[in-house]
C-alpha cells in the first residue's frame, strides 16, 4: 500500500490517519489549480525573503553613501539607490519583514476576535445579538483607514500601533461572516443533540459552532490580507506607520514621491513589492476558497 | 418512567399543547400519533428540556423534578427524523460518539465507542469516517449510537425511519427493537406512520390539535377499533391510503 492510498483510505485506522487524509485532499484539490498555486508561490517567495532578509540583502538597509544617491537601476544596485544613498533591493528586502510582521499579527488579532463576536451573536441571538452587531455595524460604517488613522492618532504613531489600529478596523467583517454562517445551521439538529448531551455552552460554541465557521473566516482573511498590507502602506505612506528608517514599503513610496518624475524608481520598486505580495494573497485566497467552499466556487 | 400532568406549552400567543397527561411505564414502548402540527413532536422537545413548559409537570426516569442539563442527559436521549442533519458534518464518526463521554468524564472511551459501534451494527472501520461517508442507514445508526452512549434508560424516538428508504427502515426498526429488549429501555416514539407503532410499540396516545384524543393498546390498533371518531379516521386513511 502506497503513502497516497494509505492517506486516501475510506476506512482510517487511526485519528491521525482521518486527519492526515483530510489535509492530503485540500492539499491535492489546491495544487490542481495554477492560480492558486502562483499565489502560493509568491507568499512562501515573501516568506523566504523575509526568514533569510540580511543574507539575501546585498547592502545594509538603513545606512547609504550620500555620494550614491538617486542612482537609477544598474548592476550594482539593481533597483537604484534612494535620496540618502540607501541600496532600495536591500530595503524592499527586509521590509519584507515587516510587511509579513504586520500581516499575520493583525490577522492573529482580528480573526480570532471577529469569530468569537460572530459566533457569540449568531448562537445566542436576541438582545445579545443586537448589541454586538450594532457594536459591528458602528465599526464597519467607517471606512478602514479612517478608522485607522483615528486609532493610530490616538495611540501614537509607529509598527505596534498600526497593528492594533488595523486590527481594530478589520474584525467586524469577520464578525459578519461568521454570524451569516452561524445562522445558516443554528436550527441544525446536530446542535439540538449536543445540547441534549449535556455540553456547556463555551462547549458547543468553541467546538461545535466555530470550526464550521472557520474555512469561511481563513478565505476571508487571505483574501483581506491584501487590503491589510495596503492599508499598513497607507499609514506608512501618511507617516502614521513604521517610522524611519525602518524600510516599510509604504513608508519609502512616501519618502520617494517627491522624486517621483525624475527619479521614478525610488517610489515604484517598493511599489512593485506591494503589488506582488497583494496579488499573491489575492490569488490564494481565491483558490482556498474554491476548496475550503465548495458552493461558493467561482466560475471557469 | 416517563410522567406527563397537564402539560402546556404555548409559542407566542398560540398553545400548541393543552393539559396533556400520560405515564409510560419502565421497559414500555409508547407511541404518540398524530398529523404534523397536532403537537406529538413538541412534546417530545419538551421532555428533552428544548421548549418553555407553560404548564404541568414532567418527571422523566429515576429522577424526579428539575433536573440539570447534565443530569437529565444521563436520563434520557433522542434520535432524530434526519440523519443527514443531526450528524456534525466536519466531525468523525468517532468524535461524535467520544463527545457525550468527554463531557461527562467518562474513563475507556476506546472500548467504549467500539462496543458501541459493535451494538449498532456498524463495522468498525467506519469508526473515522465523515458522515458524508455514510449511507442514511448507516447514519442513523450512528445517531441511535450516539444516544446510547451515556446509558440513559429512556430513548425518545422522532420518527426515526420517515427519512430513510423502505428498506432500510426495517433495519432500523429491528435494531431498535432489539437494543429495546437488550437493554430494557423505555422508547417514547413519535410518528404519523401506523405500522410502525404496531411493530415497535405496546401503547399508543393519538393526539389532535394539541390534546390526547384517545389512549390505545396496540391491539387496538391491530384490530383497526378506535374508540374515537378521529383515531377511526386516521386508522381508515393510514389502510386505504
């Protein structure tokens, strides 16, 4: 018996071996769509750079020659040099980093607090209901950078605090969605026989509730991440984010806009850098769906 | 086992049960009949503790009284009309029957659940199978299992066989019958469908816009003489279709 018929098997012998063969078919479902996998191949490209940022960086990202600055793409520097001299490669290099910092902790944030608020408000219903989507309605009625911005001014600017601030802003989707799903099997009678079973409350909604919510969350949050990244760049680009010289990628479009007709590649590399990763979440997060949501699959 | 005094229940404005009284006696199977909406399936919610009671009493097993969530589970299970939606669909086989046993802390969860899945017929390869795995016989053994698991002496049956095919409702029907004489339990089954409460039970209570109409053997049933003019008109639709 192979690896593939043993993870395939209709009949499991072991728990592990149920999971294992659960993970192999999403697995094997997402590697038959080309899309998907380019997607993925940019995020673990993204992941990469940043684990081994300072060996792939041919120059220090923070400190420059004055004497070379402004130089246009050439072999020694190949995405040009910016206003202090600083190698731009080295600097969308380990701003990686921070892009992928930002990235998962507002996701750690917001994912898990927008389903817990859904569900909550989805299972219970009523007056509980009410309150927590009237708080999510308040929360969504703002756009989210404004949102940000607000909290960001509030908390002071700098990388913490734009985490916090877009994750404020982020979670009340997650809250929609998960509650529209709650909803969906609230009446199930699967829920009826868990509660006959004696389950607490905290029980039926961390196990029994959330995890049929969960495949909608994880698309939706990949998908988000792309929108997450643009507004971390719009903080940057408003000063409101990383601060120099930390090389965030919104930052340098910023510092590089007032060179932008002469020297133009100082605002586009960082650019590009964004535009590729957004693209990779984008891409992704379309083919998870397909797989982790069957009825929703898109077209062609 | 099973006590019932003037039960009411009412949703809103409207009663849908008025003073319902009936006793079904330890190791008795006893069915309540009726169309939909004449209130059959309410009372069974209400004895698995899912609706308001607005009135009367309910006793259920050796316990008399309120009773916790926890403890009432351990007195009494139901199996639903539809194994496709009672059965969690991302859970195992396994995990489903583990869960009542886990909440309960409950010791050999193993043993167990094999024992159990050998009880109900099922192969124990199925044991880390996704429902979706399973055929709706299949299913409903798992969901029969599943209200087996933590013992308790009173089943509550919601015409267990009405969403499966004909031929696999006789299977369904006989395991139920003979887990009802292996373990002595007490079966409360609600259903529109005569001739399976001639096979599975002793007694029977006909029910019409929320009140008892009539109380019957199951040789009442058998020999088609109701006392009541409607158990009669239900009796004549149920034989000439």
């Amino acid at each position: 018996m192979t690896t593939r018929d043993w993870l395939l098997s209709d009949d499991p012998e072991t728990r592990m071996q149920a999971r294992l063969g659960v993970a192999y078919r999403l697995a094997r479902d997402l590697a038959r769509n080309p899309l998907a996998m380019v997607g993925f191949a940019i995020i673990l490209g993204l992941l990469l750079v940043a684990a081994f940022a300072p060996w792939l960086a041919p120059y220090s990202p923070v400190e420059g020659e004055l004497a070379n600055r402004l130089q246009p793409p050439s072999w020694t520097h190949w995405m040009g040099t910016d206003e202090l001299g600083r190698d731009i490669l080295s600097r969308v290099i380990h701003g990686a980093r921070i892009t992928l910092t930002i990235v998962l902790l507002v996701a750690v944030i917001s994912a898990p607090l927008g389903l817990l608020v859904g569900t909550v408000a989805g299972y219970f219903g009523g007056w509980v209901d009410r309150v927590l989507m009237g708080l999510t309605d308040i929360f969504l009625s703002l756009p989210r950078l404004v949102l940000a911005l607000a909290f960001v001014a509030a908390l002071g600017p700098g990388i913490e605090n734009a985490v916090i601030a877009i994750a404020i802003a982020a979670w009340p989707v997650y809250a929609r969605i998960a509650r529209a799903e709650v909803l969906t099997f609230k009446g199930a009678e699967f829920l009826d026989a868990i509660r006959m079973q004696g389950a607490s409350k905290l029980r039926i909604i961390a196990l029994h509730v959330m995890p049929l919510c969960m495949s909608s969350t994880i698309v939706r949050v990949t998908l988000d991440m792309a929108g997450i990244i643009l507004t971390a760049a719009g903080l940057g680009f408003l000063g409101l984010g990383a601060q120099p010289p930390l090389p965030e990628w919104g930052a340098m479009i910023s510092r590089g806009r007032s060179f932008i007709l002469d020297q133009w590649w100082v605002a586009t590399m960082p650019g590009f850098a964004i535009v590729i990763v957004s693209l990779g979440f984008c891409l992704f997060g379309d083919g998870l769906r397909d797989v982790l949501d069957p009825k929703q699959r898109s077209r062609g | 086992m099973i006590r019932v005094e003037d039960l009411s229940v009412r949703f809103g404005d409207t009663q849908v049960l008025h003073d319902v009284s009936f006793e079904v006696a330890a190791g008795e199977s006893f069915a309540l009949v009726g169309e939909s909406g004449s209130g059959k399936s309410t009372i069974l919610k209400a004895l698995a503790g899912q609706v308001p009671v607005a009135g009367g009493s309910l006793a259920l097993g050796d316990a008399a009284g309120a009773m916790t969530a926890k403890a009432r589970a351990r007195q009494v299970q139901m199996v639903f009309q539809d194994p496709y939606g009672s059965l969690h669909p991302r859970r195992t086989i396994d995990d489903t029957l583990s869960e009542p046993l886990l909440i309960h802390g409950l010791p050999d969860r193993d043993t167990r659940v094999l024992a159990m899945l050998d009880a109900v017929g099922l192969p124990r390869r199925f044991r880390f199978r996704l429902p979706h795995q399973l055929s709706g016989g299949q299913r409903q053994r798992v969901a029969i299992a599943r209200a087996l698991m933590l013992d308790p002496p009173v089943l509550l049956l919601d015409e267990p066989t009405s969403a499966l095919d004909v031929s696999v409702q006789a299977e369904i029907l006989n395991l139920l019958k003979s887990l009802r004489e292996e373990k002595g339990l007490t079966f409360l089954l609600v259903t529109h469908d005569l001739p399976v409460v001639s096979f599975l039970c002793d007694r029977l209570a006909i029910l019409k816009a929320g009140r008892i109409v009539e109380m019957a053997g199951v040789e009442a049933l058998r020999a088609g003489q109701f006392a009541s003019p409607y158990g009669r008109e239900l009796f004549d639709r149920t034989v000439h279709g």
